[in-house]
C-alpha cells in the first residue's frame, strides 16, 4: 500500500554496479514499487579513484578504479531510463553515495562528479577514517581505531569528518551519521562529553546547510537494537530542527523497504512527526514535509 511516507532516499544498491550488492536494479525497483515506496532514491557508490581504496569484494574481482568509473557510468545510463519507464508508479531520482577519500581531492572530485552526471541529489556517508575503512570488518575498524590511539579520539575524529565533508559538500541527505556504532554499540565512548561535542557540532552543520538527516533502518538488520542514529542524537537534531528522511539502505531486492515500519514508529517515538522528501520540479529539486502520522 502506498502511504505518503514511505519515501527512501539511501538505497537501491544494486549488485550491477556494487560488488558487495545483489539482483540488478530493475528488480529493486519493481520490489520498491511492490513495498509501496512514493520516493526511491537510488544512491550508488560513487566511483574511487586510487587501487588502495577499493573494498575487498572489489579486489577480489580483479577490479581498478577504471571498472569503477565504468559502472557509475552504465548506472547512470539505466537510472535515467527508469526514471522515465517507472514515471506514475515510482518517483526514481539518480543519486550517489559518496566516499570522502582520498581527503585532500575529495570535494572536487565529487562536486566535478555531480555536475557531469547531472544527478539529483548526493548522499554524504563517512566510510573512511584517517583514509583507512571502518564498516567492512571488525579489523580494519579495530585497525582505524588503534590509528588515532583509542575509540575516544577515533569517535571525535569521525564526526570532524562528518562536519567538514558537509560543510565543504553540502549533500541534500547525510547517511547514517552514527556509523561506527556497528562494532561499537554499548561502548561508553559513544555518547561522552567530548564526542557528544563533536557530534553537536556536525549536528549544527547539518542544520544550518539544510541537510536532511538519513533514519538508517540497516542498523536493525545488522544486530543493532536501533537504526542510525541513536536515540539522543535523534531527540537533539530534532531539536534544532534538522529535517529527517528513511533510508532502506537496500543492497538486494530483499531488502528494499525493510524495516522502513520500524523506523517510523522510532521516529515517532522519540518526538519526530514528519519526514522530507526529494521531490524534481520546474524550480529543480524541491522538499517536501510528509506527516508521519501517528
């Protein structure tokens, strides 16, 4: 059933054009369609460009940075048709989900990215800390945390990351914002004084660039008790008015909408009555408040 909520604006990452993704992504959509999503967002990865930033199921196929650039641009190419084939059942938009490294070129390389792809909107998502991988094993995390001398100093060094990637950047949604809580949910070091700091501070960023923040239901699927992000960060970005979306976060056909329920009740629970989407217009990209209802 559609419902005017049920909009997805970080997703739809299709095992056509990301190697730790499944199915193609006419068969996201059509479960997209199925779920009673109004909005998808389809947010691919966007493209590295140096060989020691590729992920492992990358290396594993033997790819390069130049396979990369290939399938961003042949997503690109089917996004487009889509988005005129599922015109009145679906409102496609073409996205991607940005990597902030390698950190000196990232900012122009993506701002140059954006512009000749022509695409919609951007997802900002921090995957990398001090140019090393936090979310693809418990390793290379415990590996980035040991990199800046503890989970403390990791933590407060990832939200700066955070803040200058969406002041330098100012992409319409920020993904998951509390990430490193996937190998370090219940760590005392995730909500004291000084990350609470540099959380505050990002969170301000977000608010004042008019960025909508991603309610990452993959949290749920992946072990953790809530989406991204916690509770208090949810009560206080909502206080200062940052506007937030659902993200399914989808890598299968499976997956889309997935827990996308659960995370309006979150939301609703924690005192959040409505979410925003992406709509196109005349005037460009436009937001639209959608009541979550209760």
């Amino acid at each position: 059933m559609t419902e005017p909520w049920k909009v997805s604006l970080h997703g739809g990452h299709s095992g056509e054009f990301c190697k730790h993704g499944t199915d193609n992504l006419r068969g996201m959509l059509e479960s997209a369609v199925r779920y009673g999503f109004k909005t998808f967002g389809v947010s691919a990865h966007s493209p590295r460009q140096e060989q020691r930033f590729l992920y492992p199921d990358e290396i594993d196929a033997g790819y390069g940075p130049e396979n990369l650039e290939q399938d961003f641009d042949r997503y690109v190419s089917a996004c487009s048709r889509f988005i005129e084939e599922y015109e009145g059942r679906l409102d496609v938009l073409m996205g991607a989900e940005i990597e902030i490294v390698p950190e000196e070129s990232f900012v122009q390389y993506n701002s140059e990215l954006r512009n000749r792809y022509e695409l919609d909107y951007v997802v900002g998502s921090v995957h990398w800390v001090d140019e090393l991988p936090i979310d693809t094993n418990r390793r290379a995390f415990d590996r980035a945390v040991a990199g800046r001398g503890g989970l403390e100093p990791f933590l407060i060094r990832y939200y700066q990351l955070v803040e200058s990637m969406v002041y330098d950047l100012k992409p319409e949604v920020i993904g998951h914002i509390d990430l490193p809580r996937i190998f370090a949910e219940g760590a005392a070091e995730l909500d004291c004084s000084e990350v609470r700091k540099a959380a505050i501070t990002a969170l301000e960023t977000i608010s004042n660039s008019g960025c909508i923040l991603d309610l990452n239901v993959s949290a749920l699927s992946r072990g953790l008790p809530t989406p991204y992000p916690a509770p208090w960060i949810v009560q206080l970005a909502s206080d200062i008015g940052v506007e937030f979306c659902f993200g399914d976060d989808s890598h299968s056909a499976d997956q889309v909408g997935t827990d996308i329920e659960a995370g309006r009740a979150y939301l609703i629970e924690h005192g959040v009555k409505t979410i925003t989407n992406l709509r196109r217009s005349e005037r460009g990209l436009t937001k639209e408040i959608i009541p979550l209802g209760k």
